[in-house]
C-alpha cells in the first residue's frame, strides 16, 4: 500500500510526463543498483519476502530522493516535500539527550496505517531503534542506536542528482549500524556520497549535536550548542544558500519554514517554564500551539501539520521513547506509546495520559484536509471534494477552516469549466482575501485576478496587492497570456500541495 501510494505523488494531468520521469527514474535504478551490491543483496531478501521484484522496489525507494531535484529536468513535476521538524534539550531529571521528531510527508492512510516500531540486532553492526512502515525495511528515517546516536532524516531541495551516490535510506543504515559517536559519522560522512540532497540531524548521549546537509560529494555542517534548559528547533531550511535554487525550490518553502519555526519558538518559550522530559516535549509536538495573533482568522503554520504522520522523542542514553500513536495528522490525545529499555531487556506500553490534549472536531478537520490531497494524488475527485467539505464543517471554530476553503476553490478552478460557477468561485475568492497566511493569501488575490480575467471583468486588484515578490512575477507572466487561453492553461499547469501549504504552477519553471 504505501509503496504504492509513493508511487501516486509523481503523477501528472500528462502521460508523456509520466513516461519521460519514469525513464529518468529507472535510469538512475539501474545505475545505482550495481555500484552497491551489499543494499541490492539486503533490497533482493526483503523484496522476496514481499513478492516483488528488487528493481520495483528500488524504483520506490528512490522517488523520494528524486523528487526533490526532479525539477529541474521537469518542470511540470508535482514537488512534494519530506517535510520535518526536529527538537533538541536536555531531560531536567536525567540531564539525558532528548530528541524530538515530526515527520511529515503526504502519505497518510497507508503510511500511518501500517507504521511499525523496529528493533534491529544483527551480526557485526549495532542494535538500532527505529520508526517506519511496512514495505521499509531500512532503518533509515527516524533512528536510534545502542551507542546513544540519535537520528532524523530532513529533505532539502537542490539541482544535484548523482547516479554514483549511496540510495539515503541505506547510507543511514550503515551510518547508524557503524558509528558510535560523531566523531565516527564524520569519518563515515568524508567517505559517503549521496544521490542527492537530504539534512541528517543527529545527537550523542555525550551531549554534542550535528545537523549536517549531504549534498553529493558536498557536506554543510551546521554547528549545534545545546546550553544548559535549551531547547533547539530545525526545520528543511538549507545550511548552503546555494542549495536554495529557485529551479528546485517551492517557492513557498521560506514561508513555510519560517512561520513553523515562529510558533516553534513560541511553544519552546511555554516550555521553558516546565521541567522539560520526553511526556512534555511530546505534549508541545503533538499539539496545535495557541496563537496570539493581531488578525484571529489567519493561522500561522505550526511544525504539527496535516501531513505529519509520526511525531516521537527518542532517548538513546536511557534507550527509552516515546511515540503517538493512530491515524495521521499524529495530534495528542490521551495516550502515548512509551518504549523502556531497548537496548536490554525491551517494553512496550500504553500510557494513559490524565486528559484529552487536542480538540477532536480540530484533529479530524485537519486529517481530512490531508485526505482530499491524498484522494486528489489518487484521482479520486469525488473524494477530494469530500473530504474538504468535512475539513470545512469540523474546522468551523478555528481559522485553519480559511485554508480548507481556499483549497476547495483551487481544486473546483482546476475542475469546473462553467461560465457560472467560476463566477461563484470568484466570489469564494474574495470572501477569503485578507484571513489566510501571507503567502498563501497572495496565491488568494492571483485566482482574483485570474478570473476577472476570464470573465472579462475589470481587474480590482493588481501586483501591488501581493507581498512575495516571486508570485509577482508569475502574475506580470500570466498578464501577457491572452484571456481565453487563461482557464485551460492553468487547469493544467496548476498543482495545489496543502502538505505544504503551497500552490505549485509548472508554467513558471518552464
């Protein structure tokens, strides 16, 4: 299911699309596949216990590395993000190495519905602690091991692509079955050579942090104090301006970034007034953070998005964890799955916690405006648009509500072709002008002008009324377009990605 489901972030309106990233994608498989016999070996074992075949799974492995870099040889392509957000402080009581970690990515409903807790022991190599789903056999994305390394692995965009490079999920297997302290992951990272860009996050039970961006051949070291009752927070922002290539880069990720790290701050500074454990990092993650903003109807991002589909803290010195548990978007509700032990004698248990920390009508509005993306990815339409009518209904009381409609109306523009019901479309537009966040209140006022356009109305707002000067851009792009070939271009050239909260049109990487 999830292989399957990774498969579907790649699709596009067009076939010969599909078939040129197809080409691309199994040239790379078939480059990459005999340069590391040992991840063909291990890949070939598990795909047989699968039923499938090695190269399938390969190909499935690798989009996600692609996708970020892809791009630039596609411009159409739909740009997904493995989105995350990672934590760093100090247990209060144990002055232990905590490790907090939300991983996003839009495959909720297969993802979440299959995850699994892993402990792996093999000959020769550490024992190491990991979260994933069924269908993953590495170890590879959120990680610990019994030399007290914790990791995370965060998704950077950039224009590199290296048929030469080690498969990620298989360098961070031998990184993490190897190394026993960051000394040890310096010397491995000197050596290794990744297909593309990706931010390993990691800490050591001696204290010491590393935030590193393998690019290729290239490596970006982030340095990392951790003062005593701090709490570090990092998002996908790359470490090397260069990598911020506007040919890879959604043009929305900076806003993006930015206000998740504003809220993030803002729940780190509620949590400096508590003794601070794995229970009170994991409480402030899992949770939408009260906001105290001049305008009640826009929301500010928060690191919990509707694509997190694993939110946990690690402690690799106490080989102890803690994870939410359920469907996606992982809110906090009156439970966790507490892990004890993990590197002697393991346990598994179900905290109870003593009351229900997240709005049930909230969590439910946001797990179905993921879903319409999820039934949009899948070609499910029909779905699409029901889910975000519940999202709607559920998110009445709370300002996330402005961002379902907002979607709804781009995915009605990029499926309703009547005279009358884009009218009313530009009236749902403009009922959403000025309650949404800044960039995505800009994407607001470009359907405005898109479709005075079309129905040849005079235009009530212009490039003065949109603060990013990119989408600027786009609009003067779009004004030397002829009128009647406005709607049928942008049908097609129009990728709304709500886990990101961003709007992506291919025309303007053309």
């Amino acid at each position: 299911m999830v292989l399957n489901s990774i498969k579907n972030l790649i699709k596009t309106p067009w076939n010969i699309l599909n078939s040129a990233t197809e080409r691309i994608i199994t040239g790379v498989v078939d480059k990459a596949l005999p340069l590391h016999p040992e991840f063909r070996r291990l890949l070939g074992a598990y795909a047989e216990g699968l039923e499938r075949q090695t190269d399938e799974l390969a190909y499935s492995y690798l989009l996600p590395e692609l996708v970020s870099c892809m791009n630039k040889w596609i411009p159409g392509m739909p740009t997904t993000l493995l989105g995350c957000s990672t934590y760093f402080t100090r247990d209060q009581k144990s002055g232990d190495i905590i490790h907090g970690r939300i991983l996003d990515f839009p495959l909720q409903g297969s993802f979440d519905q299959l995850e699994r807790a892993v402990l792996t022991s093999f000959n020769k190599r550490a024992k190491i602690f990991s979260y994933g789903t069924m269908g993953m056999p590495f170890p590879s994305i959120t990680c610990m091991n019994e030399h007290g390394l914790t990791l995370a692995l965060h998704q950077k965009f950039s224009n590199i692509l290296s048929s030469k490079g080690i498969p990620i999920f298989y360098l961070i297997f031998e990184l993490m079955s190897h190394c026993r302290d960051l000394q040890d992951v310096r010397e491995f990272l000197k050596k290794a050579h990744s297909i593309t860009t990706w931010g390993l996050y990691l800490s050591h039970r001696s204290g010491e942090l590393m935030a590193v961006d393998i690019a290729g051949s290239e490596k970006y070291e982030k340095e990392i104090h951790l003062e005593e009752n701090d709490i570090v927070y990092l998002g996908n922002r790359a470490f090397d301006p260069k990598l911020n290539s506007a040919l890879t880069v959604p043009y929305g990720l900076e806003s993006y970034n930015s206000e998740r790290e504003e809220v993030a701050y803002q729940k780190i500074k509620s949590l400096k007034k508590k003794k601070v454990d794995q229970l009170e990092l994991i409480k402030a993650m899992g949770t939408f953070h009260p906001q105290k903003n001049k305008n009640k109807d826009i929301w500010t991002i928060d690191p919990l998005t509707p694509a997190s589909i694993q939110v946990c803290t690690m402690n690799a010195t106490s080989g102890s964890s803690l994870f939410i548990p359920g469907r996606a978007p992982k809110f906090l509700h009156d439970q966790v799955l507490s892990f004890e032990n993990l590197w002697s004698e393991p346990e598994q248990n179900i905290q109870k916690l003593t009351k229900n920390y997240s709005d049930p009508k909230i969590s439910k509005g946001t797990h179905f405006l993921m879903q319409a993306q999820v039934k949009h990815d899948n070609g499910d339409y029909h779905a699409c648009y029901h889910s975000l009518q519940m999202a709607i209904d559920l998110l009445q009381d709370h300002p996330l509500k402005h961002v379902a409609q907002l979607y709804f109306a781009v995915f009605q523009f990029i499926h309703e072709e009547h005279t009358k019901m884009l009218a009313h479309l530009l009236s749902d537009f403009k009922k959403l002008h000025n309650k949404l966040p800044t960039y995505l209140n800009d994407h607001c006022v470009l359907f405005i002008i898109r479709l005075e356009r079309i129905l040849n109305l005079e235009m009530s707002l212009s490039a003065d009324d949109i603060e990013t000067e990119t989408l600027k851009e786009v609009l003067r792009f779009e004004l030397k377009w002829k009128s009647k070939v406005i709607q049928t271009a942008l049908r097609k050239l129009t990728h709304p990605r709500i886990e990101i909260y961003d709007i992506l049109y291919a025309h303007i990487k053309l």
